[in-house]
C-alpha cells in the first residue's frame, strides 16, 4: 500500500515521542547550565602547569624550563625564558625554572602533546571548558601566574593521574636521596681510609689530614 | 534536454544569456550553489548551469577550508603532525590517525603490539559508525526531513563520540594513535560500556530501517537518482561505499588485509545500480557489518602492553625512504605518502583524501537531475571539507 513506509516511521516517531517523557534512555538531552556535565577523567581542554604548593605557586613549580613542550607544540602556542640561576626542582636537584612561560590559548588546540611530552610531569592538561574572556589578545594570553595551579587542584581533577604521578616523583625523590646517602657515605669512607692510611704507616708526616666533611650537594 | 553547446563558463558574472535550437527555450541561469549553503556541507561551492531547473553543467569549487596542512607537516615533526590529522576528517578522527600511524610505522619499520591493533580495528569500526551515522542523518537532512533522522543519528553518535571523550579525552579531536601503538589503554569499564553499546545498535538501525528505509518519499526521491557507472567510477579512482554501491567489490580490508582485520569474519556489502539509494543502503549494511567485527573483536581482545617499548615519540627520525600507508577509511581509500630524508621532519608529506576524489565525478552523477537532486546527489558520496580542502 502507497503510504506504509510512511505511516510506519510516523508510529516510530509516535514512540519515541512518548517515550521522551517516561523511558529513561530516550530522555537524552542534558540541561546544561543546571546539570552540570561529569567529564570523564581523561577529559582535556587547556593546559595548566602544576605547582608543588598552594601557598607558593612560582617558587615551587615543577617546571624546569626545559622546553621540550616548546619545541613540540604543534602550533607553536608556548613562550618560555629560562632563568638565570637555579633552584631545587621536586627530586631535590638544582635546576633552571622559567621566568617567562607563556600560552596564548587562543592559538592552543587542545592535543595534549605537551603534556604527554614533559619528562617532569610539570604540564598537564586542565579540565575547564568555559573560558570566555573579554580581551582577545591579553585575556587569552596566560602567563606563568595563571597557568600555575596547584598539584591537590590536580589531584582533584585527575585523582588516579596524579596519584599515579605522585608515586612516581617520590619514588625519584627517594632515589636521589638514596644515591646522595650514598655517594656521600662512599665519599666519606674513602675520606676515612685516606686518613687511617698515613696513620697506619709510621708518620711520615706528623700533620693528620683532616677528613672532608661530605659535601651536601654530593 | 539541451541540445546546444555549453556556455563558455565563467564569462560575465551575471546570468548567462544565450540562444538555443528551440525558439521556445529560455535562457540557461548560472547559479553559485555555496559556499555558504546550508547543503553543500560545509564551505563548498557548485557552479550549476540550470536549464529550468535541469542541471546542465556543474563546476565544483573548494579551498574555501585550505589550512595548508600538507606544508605544515612538512615542517613539524612527525608526531607533531598527528594532532593535525585529526582536523582532516573531522568526523572520523580515529581511523585518520590509524592512517597516518601505519604510514609512518611502514616508513621505520615499527612493530605494533596485539591488543593496540585489536584496540585500532574497534575503535575505526566504531569510527565508521559514527561516520555513516552522521552521513545518514545528513542525507535525510538534505533531501527534506527538517533534523528528526539526523537527530535520531546524533543520539547514537553522541554515545559513541562520549566514549571517544571518555578514552582520549575528546570528543572529536582524539589524537589517539602513536607510532609504535596507542595513547591511553582503556580501562575494563570503558571495554564494557563499548561493548554494551554496540550489542544495543543493530536495536537502532531496525528502528532507523523501519522509521526511513521504506518510506515512499525517500524512495521516489533516491532510487535512480545519481547514477554512477561502474567502469567510470573505477576509471576516476573513486573508492569506499561509492564504489561499492556500483558492485565494484573493492575494500582494502580485504585486499590490503591491513591490521589484524584478516582475523575479523566480515562481509563486503555490495550494491547493483550506484545510484543514492545503493550509497545509502551501503551505509546502513555496512553498520551492521562494522557491528559484526566489534563484537568479535570485544571477544577476543588480549591483555599486554598497548605500546611497542621500542618506539620513540619525540626525536622521533626514521631512515630515508618513502612510503604508502592506506586504509579503508568511512569514505574510501586515506593513503598517506611520505617521504622521508632522514631528518625529524617528513621531506614530502601527501594525504590522498578519499572524499576529494569521490567529488571528481559529481558533474557526472547530477547532469539531468534537478537542483533538489544535486544536493542529496553530494549528501550521499560523502564529503567533508576539512578532508577535500586539507
């Protein structure tokens, strides 16, 4: 019969239209302003450079101004200027820091190669999505004192992440700390046997070589 | 018909105004179709001759979208241009990157591990869902039914897409594939929501075939329509289910058997007449198909790493040579040409867009049918402008 397709789509209409209001599945649209979407963990938007501490975002950034995100970022949207001296980084080593990092993320395409790039688990993708500014130029261009968040703002967005991260630094952290004690002990054990050495013979010289103290960079 | 030669085209920017045979004839119109029309999908352009409302001639025009994506990767490096590919096709970024990957892992001779290439089929096969989803949706867009079809399709594809965002983070910009593997492995509850998913959509098709397969109007409107020749689309490179809806039986996942799609029990749909009705049905049979692979491969995905522990990403230089990567695309044969000097960055990089030379012989398929024709005629080869333009 001319007509039956039609009326046939029209009762799978029929249905679906019911069924907006009763079946739950077919009630698929999200209200958004008031429900909030939940991203999933994975989710990704801006990047947002981790900060050891909530008190001391610059002092304490795990960044070590290596630029390796520079170089990668595929439309080249990172600015950064290596310092002059050095501090601490997260493992306890000396290292650089950045005195300028820049994004401008209206350039940003969100791949997340920076992130998936840093060795220091510095630069990590951020999870927000309304990021609106008035100024095209200056209010889409962050600098370090923006990007820095704090790594429990991490935690919070991405908890098996930086659980996962965490461990990994500390077990760093200790490891250098280990070889420290170690070198220092080495160190010290060869400054011992150097000394109980010229003691043992039958002095030569009567001046007794004073052991180093082990250097606390060692 | 028109008996008279074609007007020599492009000559005044207005209607063109010329004698033919019959005294009785009007005058032929030129009409810019695009690029801002709402049918062209996206910023492509036809030039169409009308005679009445007959189309005599037809010009396609694109680069409204040139990004020059070729250049760029040829000065970036190799993984840096991964992000890049995702923008080709947009619909379908996940076989986009496979493509890119497989050109470069050929190129260094890289090895990918069991489950990343179990993880590649699912996610192109889902990949190809959400593409010949999307482009049913459009097709019924285009021929009338103002966005109930296309929203029916975009509830489905949303899921789908939800669990890309789930998995790499982003919606359409998933940026998953690596050279050597994959990015993210997916967690159990991921594989069984997946898994769930596509046991529940061969429950949507039946309700999309009941809802639009039969009806009359779909029928009158795209049986006979855009007839394309077997020979003449072979001749014209053409590839994916336009060719196919010709009965030309050509897929490279079975004749290239790339992946570990030999291990897959599929079939290849075939149709008879190439018209928009066969590339229509081509697209819902080869749903159900990509349906019959994931669920095979949801069973027998294996454990193990998703990653070769060889593979470098970031100074990342393979050795000079050039290579050919392709795949079975959603909309054909995506090859990726490179050629390599031994540098971090590729010497040539070439992307053989599938949806750019399936346009090639849109002239041939709308000559004869009315304007209403052209518009589903182009809805159903399937294009995406980031893909033609690149």
């Amino acid at each position: 019969m001319l007509g039956s397709g039609i009326i046939k789509g029209l009762a799978v209409t029929a249905k679906n239209f019911v069924g907006s209001y009763f079946v739950p599945e077919r009630m698929v649209t999200e209200q958004y302003p008031e429900d909030r979407p939940k991203l999933p963990e994975n989710y990704r938007s801006f990047p947002l450079l981790v900060s050891e501490t909530a008190e001391d975002p610059m002092g304490t950034l795990r960044c070590v101004a290596c630029q390796i995100c520079e170089k990668e970022c595929p439309p080249q949207c990172i600015y950064i200027e290596k310092s002059k001296d050095k501090k601490p980084d997260a493992t306890g080593k000396m290292q650089l820091y950045p005195v300028v990092f820049a994004i401008d993320t209206s350039v940003c395409m969100s791949c997340g190669l920076c992130a998936e790039l840093c060795p220091f688990d510095s630069i990590k993708m951020d999870q927000v999505f309304e990021v609106a500014a008035t100024n095209r130029f200056a209010g889409l261009l962050l600098n370090r004192e923006q990007l820095a968040k704090s790594n429990a703002y991490y935690h919070s967005i991405r908890p098996v992440e930086a659980a996962e991260v965490d461990a990994r630094l500390a077990a760093d952290r200790q490891a250098a700390e280990a070889k420290a004690k170690a070198a220092a002990a080495a160190k010290a054990a060869a400054a011992a046997a150097k000394a109980a050495a010229p003691a043992a013979q039958p002095a030569p010289a009567p001046v007794a070589e004073a052991p180093k103290p082990p250097s606390p960079a060692a | 018909m028109i008996t008279a030669a074609p007007a020599p085209f492009g000559q005044s920017s207005g209607p063109t105004v010329r004698r033919v045979n019959d005294p009785l004839h009007g005058d032929l119109l030129e009409v810019s179709m695009g690029p801002q029309h709402p049918s062209t999908h996206g910023v492509f352009r036809m030039d169409v001759t009308l005679d009445g409302e007959v189309i005599v001639k037809l010009k396609p025009v694109f680069g409204y979208l040139h990004r020059n994506h070729e250049k760029i990767a040829e000065n970036t490096s190799y993984l840096s241009s991964m992000p890049y590919t995702d923008r080709l096709d947009y619909l379908c970024s996940m076989s986009t990157n496979w493509a890119y990957a497989m050109a470069v892992e050929k190129l260094s001779g890289q090895a990918v591990p069991d489950r990343a290439q179990y993880l590649r089929v699912i996610l192109a096969e889902l990949t190809r869902i959400v593409n010949h989803a999307c482009l049913v949706g459009f097709l019924f867009n285009d021929l009338g039914t103002s966005f109930t079809p296309l929203l029916y399709a975009f509830r489905e594809r949303e899921k789908i897409i939800d669990l890309f965002e789930a998995l790499s983070g982003s919606r359409m910009m998933c940026n998953y594939q690596r050279f050597g593997g994959c990015r993210v492995d997916p967690t159990p509850e991921w594989l069984a929501a997946a898994s769930k998913l596509v046991d529940n959509f061969p429950r949507f098709l039946d309700e999309y075939e009941t809802m639009l397969t039969g009806n009359e109007i779909l029928l009158a409107r795209t049986q006979g329509v855009g007839r394309l020749d077997p020979k003449h689309a072979v001749n014209a490179g053409i590839t994916g289910p336009v060719l196919r809806a010709c009965g030309v039986n050509y897929d490279l996942r079975k004749v290239d058997a790339y992946g570990f799609y030999p291990r897959f029990d599929f079939r290849v749909p075939l149709g008879e007449h190439g018209d928009t009705y066969d590339r229509y049905m081509m697209r819902i049979l080869e749903m159900r198909e990509s349906v019959k692979i994931l669920q095979q491969a949801f069973k027998v995905l294996p454990a193990g790493p998703i990653m070769d522990p060889k593979a470098k990403l970031r100074g990342f230089r393979p050795k000079p040579g050039e290579t050919y990567g392709r795949l079975e695309g959603p909309k054909g044969e995506l090859g990726f040409y490179l050629l390599s000097d031994g540098t971090p960055n590729p010497y040539r990089y070439r992307v053989r867009p599938p949806s750019l030379i399936n346009l090639t012989l849109l002239e041939e398929m709308c000559l004869g049918h009315t304007v209403a024709d052209a518009v589903v005629i182009l809805g159903s080869i399937d294009i995406v402008l980031g893909e033609v333009d690149r």
